[in-house]
C-alpha cells in the first residue's frame, strides 16, 4: 500500500535496527482516514472467503481492524491480554509470549462470542515474531472454528512471524513489508 509506504518514510523512525516507532498515526495518535483506507485494502483481498468475523489483538490493532469489519459488514473481537474481572463467563485463554515486550501475556476470548462455523479473519498492527498471531489461531482453531486469513497493516519481514505463520498454512497479507531497520533507515520489500 503506497500511502502507507510513504507515511512510514515521513513520520516513522527507526530507533535501532528492531523496533519502528509509528506513534503519529497507528499506535498513540490514529489517523482515521488512513485506518478506512487500510480497511478497504483488507476488504479487497480477502473478500468471497465467507468471512464471518474479525478478531483483533488489544490495542494497537483495534483502529484497522474496526475499520476493516465495518467494511465487510460483519463484527469485530478484541482479545483481550488478560481476563477482565468483569469476565465471569467461559473463556478460552492461551499463554502469548511477546519477545519485544519479554514479558507473557493470557489472550483471552469469551466463549459464547466464537462458533465452530465460524471463519476469522485475524487483523493487527505489526507482524514482527508471529506470537500474537499465533496466539489468535490457538484460540479460534481451540474453538473449533477456521482461520480464514492474516492481515497484517506492518510487517518486519527480518523477523520470523511470517515464515512461522506461511510455515502452517496460513495465508498473511501484510500492507507495508520492512526488510531492514537501520537508525534513521526504513527498508521496504513492498
Ligand atoms: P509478535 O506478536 O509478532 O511476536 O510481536 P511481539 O510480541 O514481539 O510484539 C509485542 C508488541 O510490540 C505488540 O504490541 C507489537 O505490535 C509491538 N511491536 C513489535 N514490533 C514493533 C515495532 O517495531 N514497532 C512498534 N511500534 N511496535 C512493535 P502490543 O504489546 O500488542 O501493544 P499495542 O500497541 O498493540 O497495545
């Protein structure tokens, strides 16, 4: 997605050669214009897949993905990185590893939201080693339901969440593909 290129080139920055800090538009401040236009992109490729739900990991992916299932007319689930006290009912729960974070984390679903007719699409904001995502498939394929696709708006491709997930079959469409990371340096695939 070439807007999303050039917004990454004018207002990211690379503080080292892991992590791209996008706070202006993705991850603190939102540009919603961008989010609807990320959404449509999603909408158009994973469009006739009977797609019957977005889930979405808190809270950096909630604005594309919202964006995205108001698009596709269906709804949207935020997985939540811990039970909520309010959460009395079953859930389905799986432990997430984040290396950037060096910390874990329970992904957590309530159960009567997920059927086993149903086919997710999971959306989120960087892509980087795979483990939220993963995390996502553990809870739908968990519940009985399909994973239908992987929308991704960043992904670093020098890191292994892509190869991890294409590894098991899943089909991951990233918007902006980074090969390299330098200071000041932004690299892309696509
Ligand atoms: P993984 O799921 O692909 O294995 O990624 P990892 O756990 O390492 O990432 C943990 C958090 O850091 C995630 O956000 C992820 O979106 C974010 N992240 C990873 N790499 C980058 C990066 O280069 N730049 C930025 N800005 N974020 C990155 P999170 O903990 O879910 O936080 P939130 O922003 O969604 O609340």
């Amino acid at each position: 997605m070439k807007k999303l290129r050039e917004r990454i080139l004018e207002e990211g920055r690379a503080i080292n050669e892991n992590v791209l800090k996008v706070d202006s538009f993705l991850n603190h401040k939102v540009d919603p214009k961008l989010m609807y236009e990320i959404g449509t992109y999603f909408r158009e490729y994973f469009s006739g897949r009977g797609i019957t739900k977005i889930f979405t990991i808190e809270s950096s992916g909630i604005a594309p993905a919202v964006m995205t299932a108001m698009q596709m007319d269906i709804p949207m689930l935020i997985l939540k990185k811990q039970k909520p006290n309010t959460m009395s009912e079953d859930v389905y729960q799986t432990t997430v590893h984040s290396f950037t974070k060096g910390a874990d984390y329970e992904l957590t679903l309530l159960k009567k939201y997920i059927c086993e007719e149903d086919k997710i699409l999971i959306i989120d904001d960087f892509l980087a080693n795979g483990e939220a995502s993963l995390g996502a498939v553990r809870l739908v394929e968990g519940a009985g339901a399909k994973v239908s696709g992987i929308g991704i708006v960043i992904e670093k491709s020098f890191q292994k969440g892509r190869k991890s997930l294409e590894e098991k079959g899943y089909d991951v469409y990233s918007l902006a593909r980074i090969k390299k990371l330098e200071k000041n340096l932004i690299k892309f695939i696509i």
